[in-house]
C-alpha cells in the first residue's frame, strides 16, 4: 500500500518492487495520511500501520474477503471448493498442508470451474504449542487486495460451465509393483540426474504421457515463438516490454506441414521443427534440457539449475496412482518456499509430471531470446 501510493503520488502505476524490503516508518511521513478506500471506512495508511497485528490481519480480511465479492465469482475465493488431501511433516514445528482448490477463469463470457482444481500448500509452524497458518497464495496473499481498478465478472452475466477431471483409473496390483521405487525415492534420482547432467536418465524417470504431452506444447511454443517475430520486434520499437502469445497446446498435421521447415537455432545443430517432431518423446525430452540446461549463464539462469541442490522433505499419496513429492533446494533459505514435484504411477512405476523447476517452457526460452 505505501508503495503503490509513492508511486501514484508521482503518476506511475506500481510494480516491481518487494514489499518485503520496505522499512515502513521511512515512508510514514510521506504518504502515511492517504486513504486506502478499499478498506471500510478509508482509514488511512498510518491508521493501519497503528494496528495491532491480528488487528490488521482481521481489517485486512474484510476488506479482501468482504460479502460483496461473492458478486464476483472469479474473485470470490471464499465460496471456493476446497479439500485437503494429505500433509507434511518437518521436525517438531513445521508443517505443509496439501489440499485441492477449485480452479475458475473466465474465457469468452464464460466462466470455467475446474475441479477438484489445483494443488495448494499451506505451511503451518508450531507456536507455543498450537499450530499456526504461515498463509500462502490462497489466504493471505498480497495480490488478492485489489489496489488498482480490475475488470468485473457480475454472476448472473456469464454462463458457468463446470467441469470435473477424471479420476485415473486404479492399476491392477502385480508383485512387481511393491518392488518398483516409490514416489520421494523416483524425485531423488531424477535430482541426481539433473545435477549430473544425465538427460537420458532423467527422461526415463519422466511419466511416459507427460513426455508426449511436453513434446506437443513445446514445438507448438516454438512455432508460435517463430512466427511472432514480427510482433516481438514491434513490441520492441514501441518500447512495450513484452508480449503474449496465444498458441495451441500441440500442432496439427496441418500446421506440422506448413511450418515444418522452420529452423530452431536455440537446440544444437539447429534441427527443423520437422526434425524435432520426428524425435521420440524421451529423445526429445533429452535434446530440450540439453539445450537449456547446458547454456552458458549469458544463455540465461536456466544453466545455473543444475548447480543447485535438492533435498526431498516428504511424500503425499493423493491417490494410489498420484502423488506429490516436496522439496527443498539451497537456492532459498527459511522455513519457506518449498517447492513441489508430482508424479504419476504406470504400470512401470511411478514417473514425474515436472513442474516449474525442471521441464519449464520459460527455462528454454531464455534461448530463444538470444540475438
């Protein structure tokens, strides 16, 4: 709130800053006397400040959480389904919630709810006895409190459509299955290979579907990557600093046919998109983290990943067939984040389904970027 209101004060619209850097009695003098209207009553910035902890924590719920945004049902975060489904457990005082939330956007005056949705943590630490909401990006988070006018979704102009994901069928249950690794034992492998610089190994260790998926989405990245050019360097003289691209989540054979010859100079030997599509699913996996996480650091920080270190914390089994591994790496320090690998289980054995730490579109596309 202080920053947004310096930076309002000398006509900017805030961002990029890191609230967590702000000393708050530097900036009282300065802006502590303006309004926050989006509290009830407007109280001002020094009036909050002036609050007791748990005091302002309550005012801040109800301004965020107030009844008036169930009118909203893209925002109405408290009506949202919520499940939890499993916890962690880290020495005597702290723990990770795992639970499901229902996911909704908003597509063409539709509104879309997802179930059971995404998977969420809560961490909790351990105070005087009792256990203790840390908060995360669900309850409590910063962005929640609108600071700047968003559009609305008013309920009863949009069509909802909700949809629930299928379950995965239950695998027949063999011998071989109890002998096969579990699912923290199968994260500790593909770790060490990561660190080791193994792609083969590591694509092996890779859900055998999310392979034919990750093969899919990054050609049709790459195509729409190539074919945006034009607009990326408009963007670039109007000085806008970037822009979206819209692509589909795989190539048709249409669009393999027209866009096939495309060359892509971020992989080595610069293959074809055609060459690339041609590839198995594991073979291009291998070629994909080759060329992203061997890039020298002007390459971007995507080759810094394999310096870091991961240790696993524990596993959550939502499902006999699903589960989710968390872990720590020493690129943070604290009690939190803490960073999440899921996994799906096959009739080989339980495979990863990546996440943003490895197998993320962004890690290949700092290549891209390169002149």
């Amino acid at each position: 709130m202080i920053l947004v209101a310096e930076d309002r004060r000398v006509g900017k619209q805030g961002g990029g800053y890191n609230p967590r850097e702000v000393v708050i009695a530097d900036h009282l003098a300065r802006v502590g006397s303006e309004q926050v209207p989006q509290f009830p009553g407007q109280p001002t910035i020094g009036q909050l400040a002036s609050l007791p902890v748990p005091e302002f924590f309550v005012r801040w719920c109800d301004a965020v959480y107030h009844a008036d945004s169930a009118a909203d049902p893209v925002r109405d975060v408290v009506g949202f389904q919520r499940h939890i489904f499993g916890e962690v457990t880290e020495g005597d005082s702290l723990a990770h919630v795992l639970y499901r939330r229902e996911s909704r956007h908003v597509e063409m005056g539709e509104l879309f709810v997802d179930l059971p949705g995404q998977v969420m943590i809560m961490p909790l630490k351990k105070v005087a006895g009792r256990w203790k909401l840390l908060l995360n990006d669900d309850i409590g988070w910063l962005v929640d409190l609108q600071l700047f006018p968003e559009p609305t979704f008013p309920a009863h102009e949009l069509k909802w459509t909700t949809r629930v994901a299928t379950a995965l069928p239950p695998l027949p249950e063999t011998p071989s299955a109890h002998a096969q690794p579990g699912p923290a034992e199968t994260v500790r492998s593909a770790f060490s290979a990561f660190e080791h610089h193994n792609w083969e190994t590591l694509a092996a260790l890779v859900d055998s579907e999310r392979l034919v998926s990750f093969q899919r989405e990054q050609l049709a990245y790459l195509v729409a990557w190539i074919n945006s050019q034009a607009a990326r360097t408009q963007s670039a003289h109007d000085s806008i600093g970037w822009i979206m691209l819209s692509y589909a989540d795989s190539l048709s054979a249409e669009a393999l046919a027209q866009f096939g010859g495309l060359k892509v100079a971020a992989f080595p030997g610069t293959p074809t998109i055609a060459d690339l599509a041609q590839l198995s699913p594991a073979k291009f996996f291998s070629r994909w983290c080759d060329a992203a996480y061997e890039a020298r650091p002007e390459g971007g920080p995507a080759g810094a990943k394999t310096q870091m270190r991961r240790y696993t914390i524990g596993e959550v089994r939502e499902t006999d067939r699903l589960a989710h591994v968390l872990y720590r790496s020493d690129q943070y320090t604290g009690v939190w984040p803490v960073d999440r690998m899921p996994l799906r289980r096959s009739a080989s054995g339980w495979g990863l389904l990546l996440n943003d730490d490895i197998g993320w579109t962004l890690d290949f596309s700092w290549l891209l970027e390169r002149p």
